[in-house]
C-alpha cells in the first residue's frame, strides 16, 4: 500500500500541473513564444482548455506508477549499499551514499520514462486549432497522433524502436543528476531541521523539505529537460539534430546560454507542491507501517 498511495499522490500532482507542463514543453521546443502568458493566450485562443491537457492520460498514470516504483527502487540500493559497507540495512546512511543510490535510481526510470516522455512531448506540441472542429463548413483533418497509444505505435513504425528513446542521453543526464540533488536535499533538510532526540522529522519539516527538494532538483534538471523536449520533438516539423551536442550547440548558437533556462520557473512552480505532497505521503505511510510493525 506504500506504493499505491505514492501513485496516487504522484498521479494527482502531475495531472494538476499538466497544463502547466505543456506551456513548458512549447516554451522549451518553439522559439516563436515570446513567454509563458504569450505561450497561455496562444494557447488558449486557438485550440482552448483541451490545448493543455494533450497526452495527459498515459502521461499521468505512466508518471504515478514510475514516480513510486522510484522511492522503492531507491530504498532497496540505498538498504544494499548500507549492507554491504556497513553489514546492516538498518544503518544510517552517509549522504554519498543516498547520492550513489538516488543517482542509480534516476539511471533505471529512464528505461521506462523514455517511451512516456516521448509519446507526452510529441502529442504536447501537436496542435489542433479550436476552429477546425467548431465551424462544420471546414474540411476534418486528423492530427497525425490520435492518442498516446497510436503515437507509440506510429514512432515506431516510422522512427524503428529507437525512435522510443530519442533524448534518451539528455533524459539519463537529467533524472540521475536530478534523482541525487532530490533525495540528498530532501535528507539534508530534515536533518538541519530535526530536533535532537527525535529520529523522524516533524510534517512541517518534510513538508519544506520535500517542496525545497523538488525546485532544486528541477533547476538542476532543467538545462537537459529542454535539449530532451527538443530531441524528442525532433521530425515534427522542427530542426534535425544528430545527437545531444549538435542540439546544445545549435540551441546556444541561435538563442543565447538563456535557452537552458527555459521554463525553470513552470518547472519550480510545479516541482514545490508535488514533491511536497509525495515525501509527505512516503513518510506518512513509513510511520504506519512502523507502528503496526510494534
């Protein structure tokens, strides 16, 4: 019950800021978007509120299950490594050791996250103008992805399988640097804040923790989030890129060292409540289950 109830809190996190991710996903891949309220008119006036809720299905159920897989992936190398350096599982941790396990952590949600990110971008920056739908006079056109289903099966029939993990580099980089500014922050945090004698710290401080965790980790993130939207996008009517540099230095050349940056106060903005929320949950849930354990 620890993971399901991390699902649905990581579920619930990411559909309330998925709109706010797909104004991201625009700002990160279009360089016609003057900022994120140009980007939200833009939006809105041409394909309305279902403009920023593209994807979102598979996103968010796909996002809730690898988000709690994550903390369970994380407890069971951070409980191995403790076991092998210090022959107990129960021993406490050395921040480089919740460094290495997070950072490892981060390395194998790719495998799953890949496919999800793809399928999440490509429908994200799809666009389907309100008025092709809403005046009858107009032929129907069907946009080219019907579904995130239909677009992985699309990718792969035009792209091969590897099409599924196009910016898989970027995506590597960013979740295992991310995973490791994440859980070693939130650990720091509660333990500055952690009155002495106390070995869990109070909901306030998980609470802080947990929401200063999720912005730090996701400025960390955000210079790879924006080359991996940009790979990721890549054959949609954007430029071709041959690999993570070409697209860094095409990205640098053409709009400045401020392209790395884009959309990191959306990012913030999103990361503080969700992290809040799930490190909440996980040490609600861990406190449970330690009292029905006595």
């Amino acid at each position: 019950y620890v993971y399901m109830l991390l699902s649905i809190s990581g579920g619930v996190g990411a559909a309330v800021g998925y709109p706010l991710d797909t104004v991201k996903v625009r700002i990160q891949t279009e360089a016609s978007y003057r900022g994120i309220w140009h980007c939200v008119i833009h939006t809105y006036r041409t394909e309305r509120v279902s403009g920023f809720f593209r994807g979102m299905s598979m996103a968010v159920l796909m996002t809730s299950f690898i988000s709690s897989l994550s903390f369970g992936i994380y407890k069971n190398i951070l409980y191995s490594i403790c076991r092998f350096r210090y022959g107990s599982a129960d021993s406490k941790p050395s921040k480089l050791d919740i460094s290495s396990a997070a950072f490892a952590t981060g390395g194998l949600r790719v495998v799953l996250l890949a496919p999800v990110e793809i399928a999440k971008v490509r429908l994200q920056i799809q666009k389907e103008p309100h008025h092709l739908t809403t005046q009858s006079h107009l032929p129907a056109s069907k946009p080219k992805y019907q579904g995130a289903v239909h677009c992985l099966r699309t990718i792969v029939k035009e792209e091969g399988l590897g099409g599924l993990y196009k910016g898989s580099l970027a995506l590597l980089w960013r979740d295992c640097f991310s995973s490791a500014v994440f859980f070693l922050t939130y650990s720091a945090m509660c333990d500055c804040l952690t009155p002495d004698g106390k070995n869990r710290p109070d909901s306030w401080a998980v609470l802080l923790s947990g929401g200063c965790a999720g912005v730090l980790a996701w400025g960390t993130a955000t210079p790879m989030d924006i080359l991996k939207s940009r790979m990721q996008a890549d054959g949609e009517g954007y430029r071709k890129y041959s690999g993570l540099m070409h697209c860094a230095k095409d990205s640098i050349r053409e709009e400045g060292l401020r392209v790395l940056f884009k959309g990191i106060g959306l990012n913030s903005l999103r990361a503080f409540p969700t992290s809040m929320v799930m490190f909440f949950t996980y040490e609600a849930v861990l406190r449970i289950d330690e009292w029905s354990v006595k």
